[in-house]
C-alpha cells in the first residue's frame, strides 16, 4: 500500500486507531475528516519518514485529537 485514497475514510465517526505501513507515500485529500473519534495512527516507519508523506489539504480536517505514534517516537 502506498496511498491512502482521497476521502477514503471521510465520515468514519467510529474509526478509533489507524495502522499504516511505512510504504505510504500519499494521504489524499479528505482521507480523514470528519473521523471525529480517531485518537491514533500506528505508522510503521519514522518520524522523519512520516513527515515526508505527502498529505492533500485537510486530510485531517475535524479529526479527533490524535496521535502519530512512530517507531522513533510519537508526533501529537
């Protein structure tokens, strides 16, 4: 897996935790908003790696108040 589609989780309301693989490269737009209950994203790769993942405009726009948690560390 490499990209999260645009919207592709849009209005998952119950959507708690998200695990993604390091191989992403791409989180399209709207992929997660409106994902009011996300409290975490498990990526498998670094901080730096996570930070380098091109992300589309409000890809997190009304998210709950998450977590990247990282195996280097967590990005709050």
């Amino acid at each position: 897996v490499t990209d999260i589609g645009y919207a592709a989780f849009e209005t998952c309301t119950n959507l708690t935790t998200v695990n993604l693989p390091s191989s992403i490269t791409l989180i399209d737009q709207y992929a997660f908003t409106w994902c009011t209950s996300l409290t975490a994203i498990n990526f498998a790769g670094t901080k730096e790696q996570w930070n380098s993942i091109e992300k589309g405009s409000d890809w997190d726009y009304y998210t709950g108040d998450y977590s990247v948690y990282c195996t280097d560390g967590i990005i709050s």
